[in-house]
C-alpha cells in the first residue's frame, strides 16, 4: 500500500488511486509520419527498470486529479509527485 | 491429578492451579494453563506428533516457536483452523487437535508406505511423473496424500476486525532489545507500538536464565512492561505478530486474542515513521542422517522447554553443536534433571568460556553424529563409532537473525563472515534492526542496541532522548565455525523438515542444473513450506555453497515474502467479507424486478440486472423466447439504467471526441447523435456507444455498461496528460440518469398513451435524435437509438422518478401486451440483428474491419486514436479473424458460447470461435456469430465446430438474421 504524497491533498493510501500505467513518452503529433518501427516501439515498449520509474496514477477517490511520480521498483520510494503528465 | 510424566516438580511460566484437559489425535491429556499444545504434549511424552508432507516419516515436536517445522496441527471446534504449527498453538480447556497429514493418527499412519517409497520420489518427482496428459488429472489425490491441513467447513468470519493505525515508531519484537528500544522512545513521548507474538513479553529471555542488573532478567521484563503500560503514547501487543513489512512503512499486525472476548482474531495496518525490527534470532538445525528422528530437537528449544515450561524433553540427552550456545543450554537441561551423556561438537577447539559452563559434561570436540537409531523415536546416536544411548538429540547449527520483516522491506540482507548467517544490510525504508535481529548476539549487546537504535529513530522524529544508563547484563559470547552438512549427509539428512527435502535432493537439483537458488529452491521446495524455511533455508543455500565452491554470500538469499507466520484468512478480511467487499450497484428498479420474479443477473460493473422474468410453468428457455417476442411483435420495456454516461464539455469537446472516436462527432448537430467506436492507440475496440451533442460545447456520451469506469479513465488520462492545454472536462452522470427504453413496433402507441408534449412523428422525431420535455409529467431526455433492432424510446429521468415512469409505462402498455425484458431476452434480439457486445465479439484482438464496420473508420480526419495501428496491422495483408454469422444445419443444435472452429472440424489449430449463439424468434432456430479467419469471404460455404462430444457443421452468413436494412430501428 503505497503513500502517495497528493500535492491537493496530502499524504493518501494506494487505495485512493488507480493506476494509470508507466508514463510513456509523449503521443507523437503525426503518428502517420513515423515509420512502422518506430511507432510500434512507442506503443509496445513500456519502460520497465530496475530502479526509478515514471508512472500516471489518477486520485479517482479524492480529487479526481491525474499525477506522474517517480518511484524507485526496488525501494518503492517515491522521489516526486507532480500534477499532471 | 497425577503431573504429566516429562512435567517438573516446580518452576516454569505455567499456572499449576489451573489444569486443562485436552485432546490430541483422539487421546486426552493434561497440561497447565501457559502451556502450549506442544509443551503439553511433550510433557505427556507424546512423541510422535505429525507425519511428514511427503513421506509420512514420523515426526515430533523439534522447536519452541514460529520456527517448528514438524508438528503441524488442525484444530477442530470454535477454535477450527488449519496447519497451526503446535508450539504457537496456546493450551486452552477443551482444546482438540489433530496432526495434519496423518490417518487415522500420527502414531499410526496408513500413509507411513511411503517412506519405503523414498527412493523413488525424488525432488521434481511429481513434476515429472504425472505430466501426461495433464497434471491436473493427478493433482486431486496427490495433494490429498502429500498433504496439509483443509480448510475448516465453517466460515469462522465473524469474529474478525480490522484497525488502522498510525504511530510515530513501531518496534517489532519486546525481548530485550525491542522493551529497551519501547523505553527510551516512550520516555521521550513519542508514540510507540511495540507487538510481539509471544504469549507474553520477554523474548528469549522466557527460555533462558540470565540476570539483568542484580535481578533476574524476567523481572527487569516485569518492571519494563510495567514502565511502558503507564504510558499513553505506548501501545504494546502481545499475542500478535507483525507478518508484513510493506511499501512506506506500512506493517501488517495479526492480533490473535485480543482482550475483548467476541473477537477471534484483529488485523491491524500500521503506517509507521519509523520500524525498528528487534524479531531476535532463530536457531538452525544440523543437517545428519536421520535429524528428524522424534527425539532430535533444537538446542534453544530443548532449553526453553525446560526453563519456561518445566518440561524434560527427555531423559537422557546428547547435544550436537557447531557453535557456544548450546553450552547454556546443556546447563539448563542438567540442572533441570535431564541426563546430558555428551556434547559432540563439530569444532576442533571449544572456547574456554562454553567450557566453564558445563563442568563435568563430557564434550567430544571435532566430532559429528554418524547415525541415529531408533525407528519410531531416538534411542541412541553413533558418534566416531561410539553408541551413545540417549531418547534426546539437542542440536544447534548455529544461529540465524531473524532478518524477514527487514528484508520483506525491500532493505538489502547482507551475509556475515562471522556470524556464519545473512545480517541487516542498507536500508529501503525508515528501518532500524536492533539485537539479535541485527546480529547482536549476546544480552548486552541486545539492551545496548536497543537503546541506541530508539534514539536514531526518535532523532529521525525530530525529538530529543536521553540515553539510559544500561544494566548490567552477563551473557555467553558467541561463536560459531559452520557445518552446513554432516560427513554422510544424504537422502534422509533433512534440510527443510517441513517439506521433506533433503540433501539428496539439492544435489539431484544441481545435477540437473538447477544452480541458481532461486531455481533449486523451486525445484526441490526447500523453505516453501509454512514455516517459511525458518531452521532450514540458510542450511541449504550453505549446502548449495558448499558443493558449488562459493560463499554463501556469493549464492545469495532467496526473497523473503510475508506473512512471517501464517495468518488466518480472516484476519485479513475482518468485516470485508461477502457482499460488503465489492458492494454491487442497483437502478432504482431492482424492488421492482425481485417484486415481479426477476432472476438477477450481475451485468458488469457489479450492476444487477434483471437477466429474465419466468412466469409460472415456463422453462428458462420459454421465458427468454416469450419475452424476445414480446419486442419483435409488441412491445416490451427494460431497465437500461446501468449504461455508462458521460457530459463532455467545453471549447475543445467537439474536437476531443473526434480524436478519440474514429468518426466525426464534430459534425453532429445538437439534438442528435451518432454510434461510434472507441479504439485504443493499438487499434483495437476498446468501447462502442452513441455520443449525442446537446449543445454547441456541450455532448453527452454513452458507453457499455461494464465498460464504463475505464472509458472514463481512458478519456480523463488523454486529456489531463497528453492535451492538458485543451478546454474540455468530463463529468460522470451514469447515476444521475435512469432510463426505461420501450422497444418494440407498438412503442410509439406506448410512448404516447403515456402522455408526453414530445412531437413523436417519425419525421419529427427520428432515429439518433433525441428531445427533452415531459412524459407522463416527468421532466424527461427522450432518446431513439435502439440496441434490439425494433422501433426504440429510450426515456432518460432523474433516478426518483424512474419507478413512477416504469409503472405509467406497464399502465399504459397493458393494452398491447407490454412485458419486462431482461438481459437474455436483449441478447437474443442483439445477436438477430448482429450488434457487437463488448467481451463477446470484442476481446481485445479485433479491430472495426474485423467486424464488417470499416464504415465507421473516418477517411476525413488525418488522425484520431488507433487510426496508425489499424493501418500497420492491415497493411500487413495477414488473414484476419472476421464475423460471420453462423447457422448449425440441425437447426436444434445449440453451440456454446466460445466453442472453436477448426479446419473440417479436424484436431488442428482453431481457426475462430463462436462468440454467441441463441435461439432465434425469428427463424425458429439456433442461430449464431463467430470470428472466423476470412471469414467474410467464405460467407456462402461452411465451418465447423469441434466439441469433445462430436462436430457441428453450420452454415455461414451474414452476420445479421433480421431487418438488414435496418427499417424497423428506422421506423
């Protein structure tokens, strides 16, 4: 169970949250302009570390807003939160 | 009453004026109160008290703690549980317990056959015997004989609670490391729990006899427990153990008596600011042949047992060491009466100082137990040749800090060189390890680090603590030189007792190139049992060492993972059980439905719908045919309520649903509406549903009813995260809009009967339109989509004012008939008319071409959601899996739901399924949808359906059975 430091409001349970999965780099403005490869990639290779990792998480049961933090997989500490992507 | 036969004249934590009676496989037996079953049971001379999991070999008490591997007990009653390790079961009047993985007794165990069958059930054994043609044949019985407890028949919910907590410091453990840890943090006011599983505080203090200051150390406890109940920032649990250590410093407690009598069991969630983990240490066995003899126990165990219990494990004992704390240990046994014969101790020189304490002891120094005798119980041990009778093997491999919670924090465990066991290492949370826990042997040592460790964490607190001035404490040095295995060790030298696994079986493991301990421990189960490896796991990863040429600490530690000790299910639930857990939703209707003999059904989302409405004498069948007849030929009314309802507003709305639909809504002018589909950005169909535009920035979209909550995610993620800079928000309205839908040729006829000021002509009013205004007085959203392929009103109210609506609807459709539909009757009518129902046509695979819906893929717009992955997957040219519909040439045969299609009907690969399959009202038949490779081109031909119990040759067709053209919805 996770803390996650909501900066509307405050330290909150995992529970409060729902996963919004890793943050991936963002959508690219003209999808038809990449190649095949390249947009299979952005689509298909979540980052996956050992270690830090950015991720969207939604405060569905507290504010409604959307946040990215960065939290370490092995620790599960949690170096930022900020609103948005 | 006659005193159990191993049971002291005096002495021990036991309440002589207070006798219990119990029962142990069938027999009756005496103990005392502060007994547990198994200091009773060993006081009885109860020897043989559980069969092994896999061989059946005959097992007694070998520990004092969490960490017995042995004797696992079910125990029957209001105290009903299952695998309850006997030495953390606490004696209670009445109790009735019964070994495990015996029949009819541990002491006569049918089972016991399989110990001549040892040899030929190696690790990996059941893994490569009972493959063929499929494990799950063979699993049933092989758990049933190779087994542990099941679970009790009576749900024993009720007496379970749940607390949260939050503290400043939790301290897991109150021996003396964690009450000193508790003192100096509650003397500086910090809010302290302190828990510990004992029956009460001590530790290990309970079990040996050592002097704190100028008293005995129980009595430095007393003064302690005392200190820390005096305090209102102290909580202090005992009978309760902390079993997880999760992500931020929350902990897991299971309390299991606590004080107020109508609970069984209290879980609590602790959210600390700091942890200081002072869980001691945990003795290892020696790895022999025939080490799980009854009669071969733990030094530490032997002692307690003694010493706590007033309990002789037996009458004439050996001891077998490889480290000085035995030495006390055999102090304690001879002074309690027990007849020590030998100390045999692996190293060539014992220190001075484990000498002094044992004077006149015979000690074979350099020495190893070559063989045990005694097939039901230990008669005499072999040492260098040398017969020494004895009943009692005490046995200590050395000592191995209890370092689960602080692993199970994700902080990093690290091997000590001279402890011979893995130590606390850096930490990944705000935890601390004091004491033995933290490699600090000794009872000095232990108070010191306690004392020190409560300082860091309440600095870490931001308060100030003054450091006590420390007892005197006088205790054995310790030292250790490792034997992870016995000269001789093999296939009955046993490194994890409770799984039966031996060494034997490591070094099959190896052999075959399991060399990674993670994989030898999977492969041979060694440290997977209940007892989570306690006296075992650090035996094996040294006898891994040993035979790979490495450290320990090159072969590593395998993860440790809670719950510490078992904890019952319960506990964990507390008040969250059955329908409280996931509460399901209800539409204003449901007294209505239940009141009209409606079968329930849950429709996604924990929706309950009325699945449908049997009369008297009908079948499931007749019901579910009348009631889609009912639409086809008058008219019928359901509850829609449960669809997904979404107001999408702003500047910006027009141009988001444009981008996350593939058609244009854009376009749409207000008033009406259009069916469009939802892809995710990997092309497949992730909803369908009609978008209405009620304003210039304003539109209402609808969504599958089980589908609902992740459209909504789905759209709030885009737009907070990828177009944040877009005017557009969303608010959910599912529940704030009820609707009844009358569907069915005579439902205009209905409609207006009702009375509404809504111009329902069907040029005035046409299909995907919608209009607001009043029907039968209720302020209403009229709307015409239709999901049965019949003329459709869709009559959208405030929630309250559903029933009233519902009952002027049944008023007036009685003349024509109307009827209630449930969720079967709407399936039949959907699958005549061929639309898609999200998870049956649409799994996650298909893509709208796959579907016959090209249509609804925008050419205009240069790019919306899924619109790249749909060209790069078609552009590929591979067949693709596309609906047909179906009709099985006997036009009787049903086809379930999901069943496969092969080539010819041929044991091959499938090449589809059959997504649906009901009996058509309108041609009298079973008819069908399915996703068939190529399907759309062989429509004319036939496919097959390949069932265990024969082969359905059907026809294939269009995927629509009724009005094609779509006149009748129009209408």
């Amino acid at each position: 169970m996770l803390l996650i430091d909501c900066p509307f409001c405050g330290k909150r349970n995992e529970s409060e949250f729902v996963y919004g999965g890793p943050a991936m780099p963002a959508r690219p403005a003209d999808p038809s302009a990449l190649d095949d490869a390249h947009w299979v990639d952005h689509l298909t290779v979540p980052p996956n570390p050992m270690g830090p990792v950015e991720e969207r998480w939604w405060h569905l049961r507290g504010c409604g807003s959307w946040l990215t933090i960065r939290r370490d997989t092995v620790t599960h500490a949690i170096a930022e939160v900020r609103h948005g992507g | 009453m006659a005193a159990e036969p191993g049971r002291l004249p005096e002495g021990g934590r036991i309440d002589r004026s207070r006798p219990l009676q119990f029962r142990f496989d069938g027999r009756a037996y005496t103990g005392f109160e502060g007994d547990t079953l198994a200091s009773a049971l060993l006081a009885n001379r109860v020897r043989i008290t559980a069969r092994s999991f896999k061989y059946h070999r005959p097992r007694g008490v070998m520990g004092a703690g969490p960490e017995e591997p042995a004797t696992l007990v079910e125990l029957e009653g209001d105290l009903a549980s299952g695998n309850r390790p006997a030495t953390t079961v606490r004696l209670t009047d009445g109790l009735v317990a019964r070994s495990v993985n015996a029949w009819p007794s541990a002491s006569f165990d049918l089972g016991a056959v399989n110990q001549a069958l040892a040899r030929f059930i190696p690790a990996g054994f059941y893994y490569k015997t009972f493959k063929w043609p499929d494990w799950h044949l063979y699993e049933p019985s092989i758990r049933k004989a190779a087994g542990l407890a099941g679970a009790p028949r009576e749900s024993s919910n009720d007496g379970y609670e749940a607390r949260h907590a939050h503290t400043d410091l939790l301290i897991a453990g109150a021996g003396p490391a964690g009450l000193m840890a508790a003192l100096v943090a509650g003397r500086a006011g910090a809010r302290v729990m302190i828990v510990d599983e004992g029956a009460e505080a001590g530790g290990s203090l309970l079990n040996r006899r050592l002097s704190i200051g100028d008293q005995p150390a129980m009595g430095w406890v007393a003064a302690a427990v005392a200190e820390l109940s005096a305090m209102d920032n102290v909580i202090h649990l005992q009978n309760a153990t902390v079993w997880a250590y999760r992500e931020h410093n929350l902990l897991m407690v299971h309390e299991r008596s606590p004080e107020n009598s109508s609970l069984s069991g209290r879980s609590w969630r602790v959210r600390a600011g700091q942890v200081i983990t002072a869980t001691g240490a945990i003795e290892r066995m020696m790895v022999f042949e025939g080490n799980d003899r009854p009669g071969v126990m733990l030094a530490s165990a032997v002692q307690a047992y003694v010493n706590r219990w007033a309990v002789r494990s037996g009458q004439r004992a050996a001891v077998f060491t490889n480290n000085d704390s035995v030495y006390a240990a055999a102090a304690d046994m001879a002074r309690a009466g027990i007849d020590v014969a030998a100390i045999i101790d692996s190293r060539d020189s014992v220190p001075d100082h484990a000498r002094a304490l044992v004077p006149g002891m015979e000690i074979l120094a350099g020495h190893t137990v070559g063989k045990v005798h005694g097939r039901r119980g230990l008669r005499a041990v072999t040492v260098a040749g040398r017969r020494i009778d004895c009943d009692l093997l005490a046995v200590s491999g050395g000592w191995n800090p209890a370092v689960h919670l602080y692993s199970q924090s994700r902080s990093r465990i690290v091997w000590d060189e001279r402890l011979a066991s893995f130590v606390p290492g850096d930490a990944a949370q705000a935890v601390l390890a004091a004491g033995a826990a933290n490699g600090a042997m000794t009872l000095g040592a232990a108070l010191a680090e306690g004392a020190a460790r409560a300082l860091a964490a309440v600095a870490a607190l931001g308060r100030a603590a003054a450091m006590p001035a420390l007892p005197e404490a006088v205790d054995t040095p310790y030292t250790v030189a490792p034997l992870w295995t016995a000269p001789g060790a093999a296939a009955k030298s046993f490194l994890d007792v409770q799984n039966d696994v031996t060494v034997a079986d490591i070094e099959l493991a190896l052999r075959e190139g399991y060399s990674n301990i993670e994989h030898v421990k999977r492969y041979t189960t060694g440290g997977m049992g209940i007892d989570q490896g306690k006296t075992g796991n650090v035996n094996i990863i040294g006898a891994v060492a040993e035979r790979q040429g490495k450290t320990p600490g090159e072969v590593g530690v395998t993860t440790f993972r809670p719950p510490y000790t078992p904890v019952d299910f319960g506990a964990i639930a507390g008040r969250r059980a059955g329908p409280v857990v996931l509460p399901y939703r209800h539409t204003p209707l449901t007294g209505w439905h239940k009141d009209h003999g409606a079968v329930m059904y849950e429709a996604g989302a924990r929706w309950r719908r009325p699945g449908y409405y049997p009369r008297p004498g009908e079948s499931f069948q007749d019901s579910v045919n009348r009631e889609a007849r009912t639409v086809r030929e008058g008219v019928g009314i359901y509850d829609g309520s449960p669809l997904g309802k979404y107001e999408v507003k702003g500047r910006d709305a027009g141009r988001f649903l444009d981008w996350i639909y593939t058609n244009v809504m854009s376009s749409l002018t207000a008033g009406n509406g259009r069916y469009g589909l939802m892809l995710t950005d990997d092309g497949m169909i992730l909803d369908d549903g009609v978008s209405f535009r009620l304003a210039e920035d304003r539109f209402l979209v609808s969504t599958s009813t089980g589908n609902a909550d992740a459209v909504w995610q789905h759209m709030e993620k885009l737009l907070r995260i990828e177009r944040p800079d877009w005017q557009v928000r969303i608010t959910n309205v599912t529940s704030q809009w009820a609707n009844a839908t009358i569907c069915g040729p005579k439902a205009r006829e209905v409609l207006a009967a009702m009375g509404t000021d809504i111009d329902l002509a069907q040029g005035a009013f046409p299909f995907m339109a919608f209009r607001d205004g009043t029907v039968a007085d209720l302020p209403t959203r009229v709307v015409r989509v239709s999901f049965t392929g019949e003329l459709s009103f869709e009559v959208n109210v405030r929630p309250r004012d559903l029933p009233t609506l519902w009952e002027a609807a049944m008023e007036a459709g009685r003349s024509h008939g109307i009827a209630p539909i449930g969720s079967e009757a709407n399936h039949v009518l959907r699958v005549e008319k061929g639309f898609l129902s999200l998870g049956h046509e649409v799994d996650g695979t298909v893509d709208p071409h796959d579907l016959g819906m090209g249509w609804v893929m925008s050419k205009k717009k240069p790019d919306f959601l899924g619109k790249r992955s749909v060209a790069l997957r078609r552009s590929a040219g591979r067949p693709r899996r596309e609906l047909v519909g179906i009709r099985p040439l006997d036009p009787d045969r049903q086809i379930p739901e999901g069943a496969p299609l092969t080539p010819g009907g041929r044991k091959e690969a499938t090449e589809g399924f059959v997504t649906a399959c009901v009996w058509s009202v309108v041609e009298s038949r079973w008819v069908g949808l399915a996703l068939l490779t190529d399907g759309r081109a062989r429509i004319g031909g036939r496919a097959y359906v390949r069932l265990p119990d024969g082969i359905i040759e059907v026809a294939l067709c269009p995927p629509v059975f009724h009005d094609p053209e779509g006149e009748r919805l129009r209408s």
